[in-house]
C-alpha cells in the first residue's frame, strides 16, 4: 500500500473507504455527498481513467493497492483510516454517502456495533435480477449459518475501525463484505440493517454486472459460510 496524498492533518470523527476502480464518472457526485468533517479514503485499485488523480482534486485522501480485489482495497482503506468510527461506501453513485449519518449515530450512541444498508432499488437496472437472486440466495444462507435475519449484504456500512480491526478479516475478495457480518455474529456483535435507497450505478459494475461477476462473487462468499468459527481468544476462553 502506498499513499499518494498526505495525510488529513486532523482525525476526522468519521473515515468513508471508498473503494476504486475506474469511477471518474463517479467520483464528483460521491464525493460532493460526503459530511461535512468526514474524511473521504478513496482506495485506487488500479484505475486507468484517471480516478485517482480527480479524487485528489476533489479533496479526497487517495490511497493504492494495487492488488485486485474489492476485499482488497476495502481492507487498504481500513488500515488506511484513523478515525473512531469508520464506513464504507461504493464508489459508483449506486448510494448516496449521505445517507450514512444515522448509520454512525447509532454506532456512536451503542445502540449498534455494526449498521448496514438494505439496498431498496430505485428505478429500471439499479439491481439486475441476477445480482438481486445471488443476494437473497446469500442471505438465506448467512442466516442458517449465524440467525442473523438479514436481507442484503450491500456495501454502505458503518462500525467502530478498533473492533473491526479485531475480527481479523482475511478474504481480499468479493468475500469481505460476508466475512465482515460472519465474524461480526460470531463475536457477539449486535448487528441492524436500515432501508436505503439504491439508484443506477454510474458505469457497468465490475462484478455483479454479468451473470459470471456474480457467479464469482457467488462462490467467494459460499467459501467464506464454509469456514469454521473462529476460536475464541485465550482471555475470553478463561472467563
């Protein structure tokens, strides 16, 4: 990982990760929506359209990974962030990062550990109905395996940088925002979906787009419900 914009000067109360690949299109109207006092991470994963460069000039805090992966650059932003609270974001206009506001109030006053959106689509070709089947297949799934009786496993979440730091994610794939909710329950968290809206992306979506990008993002979280809970921690396990 390498920065190429210096660092905020001051901790903002909030850090936004924005994960990035070829959103120039995107960029303004995401950025333009970020709270005032926020910190926007825009994580380049190897944009060729100059993604990075309008970022920066936006205001924004740029960082690289360079290796492919959503998981990936969603993890970068992660280390990246220094803020108590930290959320994500995709970076395609699909969600409006506004919208996160009473995602962090409800973090912040203990009423959640951890608050995601459930994607409400607005308008023709904002969730393609192969996209939307592969997800409510998933949720169905993450439900047998922890009782979390969520509906969606969307991208605009919100919860505390230290304690996501602590469940130890691995996955750099399309996996990340599954194994994220899975070890959140493992752990006890205590874990709320809110409604939002879900707006056309801006551009063709890297992967759930076709039927084969969600085929693979498919497998990536099965293969994430397979894995076994972790073992508790030797304090825990001496309590």
């Amino acid at each position: 990982m390498t920065h190429s914009s210096p660092p905020t000067p001051r901790t903002a109360p909030v850090d936004v990760v924005l994960p990035c690949l070829d959103e120039a299109a995107a960029l303004p109207w995401v950025l333009a929506r970020i709270p005032a006092g926020w910190r926007a991470i825009v994580v380049d994963n190897g944009s060729t359209d100059g993604s990075a460069e309008i970022a920066r000039g936006l205001g924004a805090t740029v960082v690289h990974e360079p290796r492919r992966g959503f998981g990936a650059a969603c993890h970068t932003g992660l280390l990246a962030a220094d803020a108590d609270i930290v959320c994500f974001c995709d970076c395609d206009a699909s969600l409006d990062p506004g919208l996160l506001v009473p995602f962090v109030r409800a973090v912040r006053d203990g009423d959640s550990d951890l608050v995601l959106g459930r994607r409400r689509p607005q308008g023709r070709g904002a969730w393609p109905p192969h996209a939307r089947l592969g997800n409510l297949a998933l949720a169905r799934m993450l439900r047998r395996r922890t009782g979390l009786r969520l509906h969606d496993l969307g991208p605009l979440r919100a919860a505390r940088r230290t304690e996501l730091l602590g469940l130890g994610l691995t996955d750099r794939r399309s996996g990340y925002p599954l194994q994220m909710v899975v070890r959140a329950a493992d752990a006890g968290w205590r874990v709320e979906e809110r409604d939002v809206p879900y707006r056309p992306r801006t551009g063709r979506s890297k992967v759930t787009g076709t039927w084969r990008g969600t085929w693979h993002a498919v497998r990536d979280m099965r293969t994430v419900l397979n894995q076994p809970p972790l073992a508790p921690k030797p304090q825990e396990t001496a309590r």
